[in-house]
DNA sequence: CAAGTTACCTGACGGC
DNA sequence: TGCCGTCAGGTAACTT
C-alpha cells in the first residue's frame, strides 16, 4: 500500500527512465478509475510531448511535458507504475500505457481502481495544479511542518491523534501504516486528543515521524532497485514493521499482547503500556 | 464546523 | 469444491 515512501521510491526510480523522453502514444484500458480517464486528451495533450520533470508531492506523482501540461497520478491502495519493454504482454489491470521513444512503456497497473490519473492542460496547469495541492497540508519534511504549525492545527481538535495525523489536509503523505508506526515509536496512545499533547509531545512525535519516513525510503531505495520489466511483480517492500499488523503478538519493547481497534474507521495497533492513554512517558 | 461514516473496487482468506 | 461474508485502505462526499 503506497503512502509517502513508496511513492516517493517509485518517483525516484522512475525518473532517469523517464526523463527527457518523448512520449509517443496513450492507452487506455477504459476502465474507470477513482475519476474517468479521457484517453483522447491524453493523446491530444502528450502525444510527440517530451517528459521535462518527475517530482512527487504528498502520495502523488507529478509529471511534466514540455508543452506545460502537468499529469498527476494517484496509486490509491493497490496502484503501480513501471517501465517495459513495448512489446511485452500488459497485465491484467494495466489501465494507461505511455508508449515511449525508446520502445518502452510507462504502464500504471491498479487491480482496485482506487488510484486516479489527472490531467491538468497546458492552457491551465500551473493554476489548476494549485489548486489541486493547495488543500493539502505541508510535507514532513518541510520547513513549513513545524511543532507550531501542528500545535496550531491541533488547538481545541478532540479527534484522535491517531487520524489527525492521518488528516492529509494537516500533513501530507502519512497513511495508516506509517501512523501506527509514528505513534508507537514516539510512545503516543493512538486515541489521545490531538489537542491533548504537549510541545514536548509533538516535538517527539515529528522527528519520529521524519525518521520513520526517511528510513523507508532509504529501506526502498535499496529494495527496489530494477523498474525496468520489474516493477510490480513482488509488490512493495516489507518493512519490518514494529507494530503494524501485529495485534496478538508481544510488543517488541515491553512484551505485552499488542492491542487491536479501529480508531476513525481504520485499523489501529498499539501497546497499552508503551503507548500510555494519558499525557506523560512510560519512560 | 468538527468529526464520524460510507462509497468506491478487487482479491485473499476463513468458515461452513 | 464453492459460496458467502469480511477485510484491506486513500480520498471525497456525505451525515450527524
């Protein structure tokens, strides 16, 4: 399941295959995904157009061409992309193919149609790409997700923290994966209030988050390191999660049974002990 | 307006 | 063997 990581290692690994390279035609499986795709302004807009830049910002790919389109690609729960030879047989759920000028195919490959394919046209792409992103909230990374910023968005927010940090309009990229992981290593209860936690608290919290972050990317990058005829065949990688899919199991740190529930409709794991309900460390 | 719930989609898996 | 229910999860639209 792609969440910043991810995206960000396929937005790297596919980059030198992409870049200055001209694309010469569009298909499309017909299929529709979390919004339609029109393949004929695909075409219309990307056919002969060379590829000028590959960035990713929160789970999305952002891909220019040199007319000044901009094409934003969401991989949703199951989405992929990968380069292959032209000549190779699609998969099943290969839903758009970029016919390179090299013989090659940018495939984006989606088994549950979750992802979504967008395309914002040269006449308008800076304005409407704006648009698109400026509801959604800074990376982790930047400057601009700070200890204030958060304490901020979190001031008189009851909800949990757990899906505050999940809100991809407070912060960018963070999905129910890396969320579970962020919280039991900052030794944070998932239900507390967000506005519950101290600066103390929230400092802990988002140099863990960075950490847990860039240690999968750095995990990935290792990983995945072939995305030509490759990518998609063994998923993504497997983090060696601490707390992430492990109800039942003794907790790595103290040893006692990992605690299951849903919190805000997602499935939420935790360590009573570690991961203390009220403010303070177990520490 | 905050926060919780549901729809979208397919495949894997467990129970019978 | 096969059928059915449940679950997985990002996002947006919807309800409370």
């Amino acid at each position: 399941m792609p969440e910043l990581p991810e995206v960000e290692v396929i937005c790297q690994g596919l980059l030198p295959h992409l870049m200055h390279r001209t694309i010469i035609d569009v298909r499309c499986s017909g299929k529709q995904l979390r919004t339609p795709v029109d393949c004929e302004e695909l075409q219309r807009e990307l056919n002969e157009k060379q590829i000028v830049n590959l960035t990713r910002r929160a789970k999305y790919l952002v891909l220019k061409t040199d007319n000044g389109a901009t094409l934003v690609i969401h991989l949703g729960m199951t989405g992929n992309m990968g380069i292959f030879d032209a000549e190779s047989a699609t998969k099943k759920h290969d839903h758009v193919c970029w016919l390179l000028d090299n013989n090659t195919e940018l495939r984006f490959n989606d088994t549950r149609r979750f992802g979504a394919v967008r395309l914002f046209t040269a006449n308008n792409a800076a304005k409407e790409e704006k648009k698109f992103f400026s509801a959604i909230g800074p990376e982790p990374f930047s400057r601009a997700c700070s200890v204030a910023y958060l304490m901020q968005r979190a001031a008189h927010r009851k909800q949990a923290i757990k899906s505050f940090i999940m809100d991809s309009h407070v912060v960018a990229g963070i999905g129910n994966i890396y969320a579970n992981e962020t919280l039991f290593h900052s030794r944070i209860h998932p239900e507390r209030p967000a506005s519950s936690l101290s600066s103390k608290e929230w400092k802990r919290l988002l140099t863990i988050m960075r950490k847990t972050l860039k240690h999968a990317i750095k995990c990935g990058g290792s990983t995945i390191n072939d995305f030509v005829n490759a990518s998609g065949e063994g998923g993504y990688f497997q983090m060696n999660f601490r707390i992430y899919g492990k109800a039942g199991e003794a907790c790595s740190c103290c040893g006692l049974v990992i605690s299951k529930k849903t919190i805000g409709g997602r499935a939420s794991f935790f360590c009573e002990k570690c991961q203390p309900k009220l403010e303070g460390s177990s520490r």
